[in-house]
C-alpha cells in the first residue's frame, strides 16, 4: 500500500483531483467509483472547477456510487445518489453516465445483483476513490465484512450513524440500514484511492497501517491489492 501524506485538507483535495484529473486524460472512459462523506467535497470542488475552466472533459467516464442508504428514495435530498449529484454528478453534465444502488427498491437483493451486473457491462472500475470510516470501514462495508463480499445490504453500525448524524439536522430519522459495493467487488477495481482527512481518522489509520488483514478492519482488505494509496492530510497520519 502505498502511503502519501500532504500538509492539509486542501492539498489532500487538490491531490486527489489531480490524480482523477489524470486517469480520465489518459483514459477518458474511466469508469469510477465515487465516495460520499466529508472528506471528498473538497476533491468535488477540484473537479468541478477543472472542469468549468476547460482543464478536462468527463464526456465519456462512467461513474457508480460505492453505496446508499437503504429505504431513501434517490430523489430525496439525503441520499447518496442527491449527495453525488449534487457535487460532483450534475455540475460536470454525467447525469446520463451516472449509476447508482436505488435505496428505495422493493427487493435490494434484486437491486444489488443489477448493480454487479451494470459495473461488469461498463467493463468493470478502474478507479474507486474511498472514505474511511472511523471503524476502518470502507464504502457502508462495516466490521466484520468478508474481503470477497459483492454488493449487499447491511446494518449501519452505531459509529457510521453517529458520523452521519449531522446530514439528519431536520428530524428524518437516521437510516439502520445501507446497501454497499461489496469489499470484493472494490478489490476488482484497477486502482483504489483512499482519502482521510483530520485528527479522528488517525487511530484507525494507524492500525490500518500496522495490523495484518483483518474482517474487523475492513480497509485493510486493501493490503492484498497490487495499485492502491492511501492519501492522507497530516492530521490523519498523526498516528
Ligand atoms: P467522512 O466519511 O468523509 O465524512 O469522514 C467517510 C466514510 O465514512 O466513509
């Protein structure tokens, strides 16, 4: 795993971007995988302005969402899909190129295997970027999860509902439930790029770093991959 550690939040974002910004030019139909969260707004920001200033084109990328809360309809503003849209999915025009789980279907096992389905028939990811989660998860991938988990539905842990707790200011009720690419399924990708930001992500960064592979640490499933980083702020890398 390779580590790079850059001075702020700022630089991690304009790092990340650049790294997007260079597999799209070398492969403008780069299909990602694409986290929500905190950490990679600033990284939206980035791309979002390349894009406006003519700096690249994500004309022909594909893009899927790494995860969603189940029972929230796609449209309401605290899904995942609104989340993406928002940032990063609307401002560049990928509208038409932007897949992602439906939390409101009526069978998620059915909406999970079409998921699988829709990321094969684009060939695959060829970059996933990734949050952490304060337990080491990646994506809605909660300890334990097995490291050749597909995309499936999953209880929220208490931490993940707490971290997201502030996305919920106006009483609609916290979800218990998500649907998730599966670890498998992010392991398939070509490369992996893994943004933390900040002082609460340090701990588990640092038994990310140290531990052999374990379930009860999800992201460290990412030790077996051959092309992945972990870009870290100094915050985050204090441990
Ligand atoms: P954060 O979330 O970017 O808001 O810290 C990361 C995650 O939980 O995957």
């Amino acid at each position: 795993m390779k580590i790079e550690i850059v001075a702020d939040y700022e630089a991690l974002s304009k790092r990340a971007a650049a790294i997007v910004l260079d597999r799209v030019t070398q492969r403008p139909e780069t299909v990602l995988a694409l986290p929500t969260g905190n950490t990679p707004i600033g990284m939206y920001k980035q791309l979002v302005q390349a894009y406006w200033e003519g700096r690249t084109d994500f004309g022909q990328v594909w893009a899927f969402a790494l995860d969603e809360y189940a029972e929230v309809p796609a449209e309401d503003r605290h899904s995942f899909s609104s989340f993406l849209r928002h940032h990063f999915i609307d401002p560049v025009g990928l509208a038409a190129r932007f897949d992602h789980l439906r939390g409101e279907a009526s069978d998620l096992e059915a909406e999970c295997k079409r998921y699988e389905l829709s990321i094969a028939a684009r060939g695959g990811l060829d970059l996933a970027v990734l949050g952490l989660g304060v337990n080491g998860h990646i994506a809605f991938n909660e300890p334990p999860t097995p490291f050749d988990s597909r995309t499936h539905v999953v209880d929220l842990a208490g931490s993940t509902r707490e971290a997201n707790a502030s996305y919920f200011p106006d009483g609609f009720p916290i979800p218990n439930r998500g649907v998730t690419m599966g670890i498998g399924t992010i392991l398939e990708a070509q490369e992996i790029l893994v943004i933390a930001s900040g002082s609460s992500k340090a701990p588990i960064v640092a038994r990310i770093v140290t531990a052999e592979p374990t379930v009860d640490i999800p992201a460290s499933a990412l030790k077996g991959h051959p092309h992945v980083m972990l870009l870290l702020d100094e915050e985050a890398a204090a441990g």
